[in-house]
C-alpha cells in the first residue's frame, strides 16, 4: 500500500521562496486572511486529513462503486471521510463569505484539492465536482438561486453535477438533444439522457444538483441554442428543506478502466423539473467562463500521479535488491545493490520528481493568476477579469493536457521501478495508471486541448497571451543570463524560447494557406510548449534555491536537490522537446494525402 | 467489441514483396515444405481460427481465471478453443518432425502467433508458454526426456512452463533460493517457492510440465550455481500415462492489472519430483541459448497491441462526429464531420498503422534469421549458430523492448480516438492497454533490455554486430541513393544512421572513463536505435511498395498507402528520435548526483 505523505517543504518552498504568495495575499480580497499561521494551519489540517483519512481509503476504493435500482454504494470510507470534510468546513474554504464560505483566496483552495486529489483522486472527484456547480451557480445564477442552492452546496450538505456529454455527443456539445420546455410557471421540464455523469448519483449527500446544458423549444441549432439549468434530485420547499423526488434518475453506472470509486452515471431526465440559469441560449458561454479554473482542476490530476507514484517507487527503489552497480559494488554486505544505484532507476525516480515538482509550479503559477481573476471579478472590473482570463486561458490548455500526459507517463515509470510486481494489484501502482488515464480523456482529450491552445489561443488570439508569456520568460533571462551558476540552464531556455517563437511564426504563415495545418501542429505545439514552460519553472525553481542556499547554508541539502532536479530536467527531459519542434513545423501533406478508405485494406 | 482480422495482404507484401520468403524457404531445412499453396493455406486457416475463434474469447476472458484449492478454471470458451487448436495441429507447427511435429520453418510459427496473439493475446499465452518449455527441452533435455516431455507438448496434449521468479528476484535470477536434493535414484526433491508463473496452473490439459530453476546442495553462489529442472505436474509412468500427483501446487493466482485470463501462479514445490535437463549449474547458460526467441515471441505483443489497437479506433474514427474540419465542412448532409477528417485522429490512426505495419516488418526480418539459426543448429554448425545468434542478439532487444513500448502507445492512441468512450470497458480498447503494460515488464523490462542491447549487445560485443546491422543499412542507402522517388527517405536514413554510429563510439568512449554511462545512456540508446531500425524497415517497404506500383499498377492502391505510411513515419515519428539522440550521449552526472537520501525531504 502506497501512504500518501503531503510534499510540505516543496509546497512551502513554492509559496514562501518562489511564488512569495505572502506579498501575492496582500494583493488579493480575502488574502488579508490569508496570515502565515493561517496558511500553515490549513496546510497541516489538509496534509492530516488527506494522510490519515484519504490515503488508506485509495486502494480499497479500487472495489468501486455499487448501483442497485438507481442508488449508488460508494466504497467503503467514503461517507465518513466526506462527512469529516463538511464538518472541517473544507468544501466552501475559497468560497465567497456572503454564501456560507470563508473566502480564502482560491489559490489555497489549488493546494488544498493537491493533497487531497494526490492522496485519494477518486474521493476528491465528488466534492471536485460540486465546485464546478458552485462556480456556475456563483457566476451566472439569480440571488434566489444561489441562497437555494450555493449555500447547502458551499457547507457540502449537498453535492452537485456538471451534465453535459450525451451518447452522441461529448466534445461537440452543439450536437445536444436534451429538451428544456417551460412549464409556464418559470420552471422547465428537461427530459433527455446524459451520459459520464461523474458523481450522478451517491450516498455521500440527500440532494444533488446537477447543472444540465438542454435546448429550449425555440432554441437555433448548434452551440447557439444551448441554455443551462439547475435541475435538484429533490425539488427545494419554500424553507430549504427537501420536497417530492424530482424525475432524474441513474439508469446505470459504468464499467471503466479506473476511478472504480467515482460514480460515473447514466442520467435519465423524464420531464424533470428544472430552473433556467444564465441568459436564455447562453448555456455554453456560460460554461465556459470557468472552464480555465475546471481545467487547472483536472491538471491536478497529473500533479498528483506523478507525486503519488514517485512517493510509492522510491521505497521500492530503496528495499529491493537486484544486481550490481555497473561502477562498482556499493553494498558488498548485502546479496545485492538497491535499485536505486542503477542509473536507469535514478533516471526514472527523478523523472517522475520532475514531472511531480515542475508540474506543481505551474500549477501554483496558474493558481496566482485564478486569485487575481477572481479579484477582478469581485470588483467586478470585467477588463482586468478579461485581461487576467486571456493570461489564464493560454497556459490551462498546456497544464491540463501536458501535465495530465505527463503524470500518467510518471504513474508508468513508477510501474517500471517496481518490475513485473508493478503489475499485481496489491502494490497499488497499477491503480495510479488506470486512474490517471481518464485525466487525459475527460474536460476535453489532449487534441482537443491542443486545438484550443494552437487554434484560439494563439491564432485567434493573434499571438497575444503567446507573447505575454514570452515576455515573462524573456525577463527572467535578461535578469539571470550573466550569472555563472545558472548560465547553462539560462542559454538553454533562450534557445528554446526562440524556437518556440519561431516555430509559432512559422505555423501561423503555414496555417494561412492550409487550415489543416493547425490540427496537424497542434498535439506537437502543446507539448513543446509544456517543456518549455516547464524549463521555464525549473529555472526559476533553480534560482530561488540559489538564493536560499546563499542565505541559510544549514538548509542546504533540500535546495541542492532542488537544484540537481532542475539540472536534471535540463538534460535529460527538455532535448524531447526537439522532436516536437521538427513534427509541429512539418506540412500537413503526410496527415492528410492518405484516403479514408485506403487506412486499410 | 473489437473484431480481429487478419491482416493478410499486409503479411503477403511483407512475405512477398519485402523479405522474399519464397527463396528464403528454399535455403532453409524444412523449408520445401512451405511452399506457396502450404503457406496460404497456413495464413488462411490461422487468420479463421484467430478471427473466428479466438477474437470473441477476447474481452470475454477479461472476467478473468478462477482460483480454488489449488485449482484454476480459465474464462468460458478458453478450453473449447484449445482444443481446436490441439485438433488442429498448431502447436507443432514449427517442431521437429521427429517429435511429433510438422517440421515447418520458425517463422511460418511467428506469423501463426502474430495472429493469434493479435486476436486474443491472452489466450495466446497458454500455448505460448509451452513454446518456452518445448524450446528448453529440444536442446537441452536427454533422448529419453524428449520423448517422456517434449511429444505430448509438441501435440498440445500436455502445456508447460518456466518457472524462473521468486518473490525476492526476477531479474538478479543469482539470487534464486529454490533446492534440489538428489533422491538417489537420478531424480531430485525440488522445493521453494516461485512467483508469477504464467499457466502454472489451469485446466485446458490434464498435465503441465514445469521447467524450474534451482540450486543444487552443493552449487557456488550466484548465477554459476543454478542447475535446471523438469518437474511434472503428475509424474510419468514408463509407459507415457499419467501416475502420481507431484507436491507441486498452485497457492494462489495474482490479481493484476491486465491478462485476466491468463493464470498467475504463485508455485509451491514442496520436495517435487524433478530431473535435470542440461548440465549440473549451467541452468542459466541453458535458459539464455533461446532468449532470443522467447524477447521476439513478446515483441509480436507490441505488434499486436498496436495492430488490434488500430482495427479498433478506425471504424470509430469512421463513424463517430465531432465538430467539423478546420479546411471546411466535409460532409455538410450529416450534422457534424467524422473523426477522421481531424488531422490529429489522422496523426493517431497513422501512429498506431506505422508501428503495426513497422514492427510487423521488423519482426518477420527477425523471424527469418531465427529460421537460418535453427537451420546451423540441424545441420551442427555451431560457429553459424553462434554467428546468427550474435545478429539476432542485436536486434532482439530493441524489438523487445522498443516494440512493446510504441504497442503500448498504439494502444493508448486507440483509447485517445475514442475520447471518454475508450476508458469504458465496453469497446475493449482500454483493455488493450491493461493487457499490453506487462509486455514492458515480463522477459525482462525496457530498462533491462536496454542494458542487454547497449553494455552486452554493443560494448562488449565491441561493435561487432551494431556493425553488421549498420553495413546491412548502408547497402541499402547505396543501392538507392540515386532514386529520386526514395531520395527524402534515404536521405534522412543516412543522416540518422551517422548519428547512430557517433552517438555509439562517443558512449563507448564516455563509458571507459565512467561504467554508469552505460546505463545512464542505456534506454535512450535504445529508443534512438529502435526509430533508426523502424526507418530502415520504412524505407525498405516504401522501396518494395514502389517497385510493385511500376509492375501492376492496377493494384496501386495498396501499396501508395504504404508508401504514404512509410512518408508519416519519416517526417511525425523518426524525430522523436532526435531527443533520444541528445540524451543518450549526456554524462551520468545529472543522474548520480543526488544523494539517495536527498530524493525526498
């Protein structure tokens, strides 16, 4: 069994040497909260109860979810470690104060859902699920609404649902058939089917609320004739208490690869009732508001993998014994050398400590950005919100897709450290690969992504927030490039920097002529853009440990492993991004030439 | 559900056009007997059996085998389908005549498996163990031993195994602890435990003969002192009938990530009746003589992953909409365009094509050159054996290691054209993926073979077979240098080739100075070699493709998408090994700098 230990130094390595969120709270409403002890206490709390609660519950969580006539068994565990999470009053931690929250900055809310999500993904994948709903109900419902419905939401009492995908459809939402018709009292009935429904249907909460994109009668076709709704499990009273059962019912459950601990349920809508939410046809502008923070969510999903697995590989890597180091013998008195003299184990141990660290940065980075969006939307300062969003926007397409590729690449390795034992169930590191897949899939596949980084984000975006981070990388090096410690890392990132510009320039002349051209770039664009942001992080990482070292020597070992990760990552991960430089500046000509019919014969 | 079909016209270009197996037969013992029609007939019966048979057993037997007392029942249909295959004759296909088999070449066996693996590769395993025992006791046991053993495994009657692992060692088999006593009487009582043996118990046969690793009383330690063993499941009386049962007894069977239906056995021996086969602590020189045919058996799982992988996404590629191509609608009747119209579903498809396709190549390449080792080993021509072997040494590494890893990544591709769809067990194709993961772990993993191909294969073996395999591409781009149809591919084959070379001398000279370089550089060294493998295999192909274009160009079709192929692999896969490149030659320092202790704080 793998025991989740929370990653508290580099966390507070993150906040306190490189990210400075103390200064970056002073900034923020509701960082003023936000104190050191604050932090530090939420910090601890998080680490305990995602060690001590979450963490046994992740292997026995593999036995999965029971469906019996429209009810839903979760695991063993879980009830009562989600009651231990209303009463801590986690779920509503960065939630705005006027609705039952504490209005911690939604940073902390980041690292909190890390522990969790690292400690137990398929647990955190039922209150992860209500913050999509929150967001919605907070950013686009009527105030009734949100005393209805955001507040028992925000305390945890109650859960919620983002459904979306139905059998026809889940990337092409304009392909969505669910019928909202007015019940002539303000209310709709939606009657329709929804599929992948995670956390449909549970036992954790008496109500849930799910959030339903559905066509009005009137609507227009496609995308432009999607509204949103709130359609409850119960019908609301008057008083907030639960009335009759409103007709939407878990038809079944499915049978996966992995999470087998998350519900993932077939919801059918028979006339339910439910409550428009947002402007009519409006349904997927809304969706999307918060899809940046939706997505950083789920590039969690690869952080986490890549810890977890790290945290499950290195004790192997340490116990067991096989063979003898190459350079010489280096524990004579033992039958055999640790896996871990062998270069190759490093070789995999420290990828995965590089994915895990590196990702964890972005993540934070990102995290610093949702904070301050979050600020310009209660100043309600729609500019800044745009300005800060459009920032955002262009880096969650890369740390959701290549960080979840990534991690699921590090839930490997991990396999790999432990040989053929990798493979037997009991290890627990099998489990991290089959959960982690989906990670890939869900929120919109890594082509998807990758469309959205390279086709909106860039293009459309005429190469703004492409520039905008360029510049901030640009910065970094003019600041560090005379300093010898960090010289070789620091020519590196210029290199790639200026590669990453030119190939970005050639693709946008090339796609003037061939449309096709974006599809084909796109996969190769993302990941070269993942390496790159990530040396970006690394360097950075590598520079506050410079400075630390140089300030408190006695702390020295924690940095100069920070330090040799980073190195590390400029050896021997970053030289991948070459291959993808190649293929994303090639012509679409080899993708397309070959006819459909003649893919096989 | 996936349905295997046999990818016929691929096997006879590759038979046909690229290999020439027709003259290749004429030079090989046993190989008048495969002429044109025995061959079709082979394939045909073999694509009916794999098709009809065994591709409906294959999502089926994810239910997985049952353990009782000692007992193991495999999944429904698993043993009606072995006995067609027993019916049939497939087992002693490629066996000698004498002992009861059909004495055709080894190859004709390794495209039987390819098929059979590919529908079913689960099921494939029981037969496919045997293969291992038979092989063992071909050219190690005594007269009387293949006449007891190696008949009824050769007709299928009775399966066998290898029982090498233990639970304290796989690889590091020096640290195998099981005894062997003399009883006296020329037997010996072998007891200890071993882990992880495929078909070490089941009921498709009514007798399994074990192969079995272990230490006699007075043997030197280490790897110089294991001796092997058959141990009968029952013993045999004189007369060949089944006698008493022998203390050797399944204790459990593993839950594991994938290949449900294949048993895992964990192995008791508890003073078992066994008999030395070879001689006294050569049981490891013993189990190498056919490694290299056992590392090509596994390779064909990549192949299989990656083909089966393939027939899986390609119809939903076909049939699934999704939003509409970037170039402009294609198909403006139906309310959205097929998948396939997407340059990246396009990228995907062709990765998964290209490395079927490739490594299918690459295998029947391998195959042919097993044909010609067996054929110096009837003739007694050891010094031609040794020779061939050396060959086959090189490469079998890399298809090992390189084609499990790229089948793997097919299958992960397959999952990915399917979106959220493909982690639901339902369409089988996260199965794939669940069932091809161990194929990097077992007969050795990636890393593993990656120090066979680099510190045995190449450094001690002091290039001498990198450069014969080197020559062998050489001939080629000299014979075709001048085409200008060939000329992008040559040209980049040259260039990738010269680096190979470099990249191998600078490692050599780097790893003088420092032995870690060797396993530092290992596995990128061996992902750069199997890219670089892959072209040549390309660009024979493509050459095949365009000589048959200019016979009969009314068959065009076939063999442009063949050369399209062969294009995509050239310019969106062979760059990857552009990184493997850069790596492979860095110095060990970013690995060995870190203190064990420094990994995690």
């Amino acid at each position: 069994m793998i025991q989740y230990k929370a990653p508290i130094k580099d966390i507070q390595f993150l906040m306190n040497d490189v990210f400075d969120f103390q200064q970056h709270y002073q900034q923020i409403p509701g960082g003023e909260e936000a104190t050191p002890d604050m932090v530090d206490a939420i910090l601890g709390e998080a680490a305990r109860f995602s060690e001590e609660v979450l963490s046994p519950l992740y292997q026995t969580g593999d036995d999965g979810c029971v469906f019996n006539d429209g009810d839903v068994t979760t695991p063993k565990g879980f009830r009562e470690a989600y009651g231990q999470y209303v009463e801590g009053g986690w779920q509503g931690m960065s939630a705005p104060v006027e609705y039952g929250g504490q209005g911690l900055p939604l940073s902390l809310g980041v690292i909190k859902s890390e522990m969790i999500g690292t400690a137990n993904w398929v647990w955190g994948m039922y209150p992860g699920l209500s913050l999509g709903a929150m967001n919605t109900i907070y950013m686009h419902g009527s105030e009734e609404q949100k005393q209805t419905y955001l507040v028992p939401l925000t305390e945890g009492r109650w859960t919620g649902t983002m459904c979306l995908t139905e059998p026809q459809c889940g990337t092409d939402l304009g392909q969505v058939k669910t019928k909202a018709v007015p019940n002539g009292d303000g209310s709709y009935a939606i009657s329709g089917t929804k599929i992948f429904i995670s956390s449909g249907e549970h036992d954790l909460t008496e109500q849930i609320v799910h959030i339903v994109l559905a066509r009005l009668p009137d609507a227009p076709k496609g995308t432009k004739g999607i509204s949103l709704f709130i359609v409850p499990k119960f019908n609301v009273n008057q008083d907030g208490s639960l009335g009759d059962r409103n007709p939407v019912v878990c038809g079944s459950i499915e049978e996966k690869m992995g999470i087998h601990g998350s519900s993932t349920c077939m919801m059918n809508f028979d006339g339910a009732k439910g409550f428009l939410i947002g402007p009519k046809n409006k349904g997927l502008m809304c969706m999307f508001t918060f899809m940046n923070t939706a997505r950083i969510g789920t590039s969690i999903q690869g952080v986490g993998a890549a810890e977890l697995s790290f945290q499950g590989a290195l004790p192997y890597a340490r116990e067991r014994r096989s063979m003898r180091s190459l350079s010489g013998t280096k524990q004579p008195e033992k039958i055999a050398d640790a896996l871990i003299v062998h270069p190759d184990v490093r070789r995999m141990l420290l990828t995965q400590k590089a994915i895990a660290e590196g990702g964890r940065a972005m993540l934070y980075y990102a995290a610093q950005l949702a904070d301050h969006m979050m600020a310009a939307h209660s100043r309600d300062d729609q500019a800044e919100y745009d300005r800060i969003d459009d920032k955002l926007g262009f880096l969650t397409p890369v740390l959701k897709a290549f960080l979840t590729e990534l991690g699921y690449e590090a839930a490997n390795q991990g396999v790999q450290v432990y040989g053929g034992h990798g493979f037997i169930k009991e290890w627990g590191m099998e489990q991290i690969i089959r959960d982690t897949q989906i990670a890939k899939l869900y929120e919109g596949t890594t082509g998807v992504q990758a469309l959205d980084l390279l086709g909106r984000k860039v293009l459309l975006g005429k190469l703004k927030s492409f520039n905008e981070f360029h510049t901030v990388v640009k910065d970094f090096i003019k600041q560090h490039q005379n300093r010898s410690d960090m010289k070789p890392m620091i020519k590196q990132l210029k290199r790639y920097l200026l590669r990453w510009r030119l190939g970005t320039l050639r693709i946008a002349f090339m796609a003037r002529k061939d449309r096709d051209m974006v599809g084909a770039a796109s996969v190769d664009y993302l990941m070269f853009s993942g390496y790159v942001m990530m040396a970006y992080f690394w360097a950075r990482m590598a520079d506050s440990a410079y400075s630390a070292i140089s300030r408190d020597p006695s702390q020295a070992d924690f940095y100069r492993a920070k330090i040799h990760t980073a190195e590390f990552y400029f050896d021997r991960m970053l030289p991948r991004a070459k291959g993808h430089a190649k293929m994303m500046v090639k012509p679409a000509r080899t993708l397309m030439q070959m006819s459909e019919d003649h893919f096989s014969f």
